[in-house]
C-alpha cells in the first residue's frame, strides 16, 4: 500500500511527461556509498536515483493512474552500461519514461509501434563517450513490476536485488546481427562531446 506521501505526490503526477520532468529534478544517484536499488518511496525520502530507481518511480505512478508498472533493459557492450526505461503507451503506441545524468537516453514520445522500434530510437545516442563506439545490442520484453507486489517493491527499505536480476534475466531480443555491428560508423567529435553534456553533478546540484 502507497504512503501518504506517495499518494499526495503521484496524484499530481497524472501524464507521463509530468513523471518525467519530476524525475528530471531529482538529482542522480551516483552511489557513492555502494550500489542501491531504491524503491519509489525511498526515491522520494532521500532524492536521489539511477536509471533503475528512477524507471521504477515512474512504474510506480504509472500503476497508480491505472497503467500496468512496465519496465525494459536496453542491453549493451561492456565497458557501458545497461539502461532501464519505464514504458507507457498512449492507443497502439510506445513511449518511455528515463532517469538519466546525461544529455540523450531520455524520454521517448509514444509514437513506437513496438517495443524494437522504442528501442531502436536508442541506438544513435547509445555510444561511447570516449572512443564513439556504438554499444546498444538488446532489449527486452515488457517486465510487469506486479509480479514482485510480495517484495513491497513501492515501499520497502530493502535494496530490490531480485527485481534487478529479473529484469536481467528477462528474454531479450537481438537489435542488430554481427555483420551489422562490424559495419558501425562511430559517433562523431561533436556527437561525442553533445554526450559528454551531464544534468547533475556529485554535489547534487543541477548544471542544465
């Protein structure tokens, strides 16, 4: 069951560009005292999140308003990192919600028609900041976050390990062949340093 704070909060929150711009003005959580994986209610105590956190925030509201709390993984190439959005759709189509520091891998408008053509939209933005080199491989199905309603995935003080492995563990789709991925421009100087541009900095105060 949602706080009262929760509930005061999220009910202001009633589009999904309204959740974006809340989690936009949430500082980054660059975990400097070891991984988390916060739930919604620990998001809003301390102000902080990572992608994850911040996908499942937005879930969060999300089911509140009635939607189904849907997360995907955008698998890519070490040394990068994976990304996790939370989905809405608006008629037939695909939207997503995104916690991120940096410029691109942001909010996406619903107008996907599947979840490959949402994550495809990733692809060009998806790329190294230091060497260009594009690292987006994989996405995911639709992870719907009632499934762990036992782990009061909304109000626990307890980092969500499981949730995170499920979504790793989640089925996964291929985005481009190998022969595709040995043909790849990198991403040029002036790409390079637009993703080089960050929102927040470690002092938790907003650079743009």
């Amino acid at each position: 069951m949602l706080t009262k704070l929760q509930q005061r909060v999220y009910k202001k929150l009633n589009t999904p560009s309204k959740i974006q711009d809340f989690i936009n003005a949430i500082p980054a959580n660059f975990e400097s005292n070891g991984e988390t994986y916060m739930s919604p209610l620990r998001v809003l105590k301390i102000n902080k999140a990572h992608c994850f956190e911040g996908a499942m925030f937005a879930a969060s509201v999300l089911r509140y308003h009635g939607k189904e709390p849907l997360l995907m993984d955008l698998r890519v190439q070490k040394p990068d990192q994976d990304h996790v959005v939370a989905l809405f759709k608006v008629g037939k189509c695909w939207g997503a919600i995104s916690k991120t520091n940096h410029a691109v891998l942001r909010f996406r408008e619903p107008i996907y028609r599947t979840l490959r053509e949402l994550a495809l939209s990733y692809f060009h933005e998806y790329f190294d900041n230091t060497t260009g080199k594009k690292n987006l491989r994989e996405y995911s199905v639709s992870v719907n976050l009632s499934r762990f309603d036992s782990l009061e995935w909304e109000t626990t003080d307890k980092d969500l390990w499981d949730m995170v492995d499920a979504v790793d563990e989640a089925r996964h789709f291929n985005l481009i062949t190998n022969k595709q991925a040995g043909l790849l421009r990198r991403a040029e100087k002036i790409e390079i340093a637009a993703g080089k541009i960050t929102e927040w900095n470690k002092l938790g105060r907003r650079l743009q």
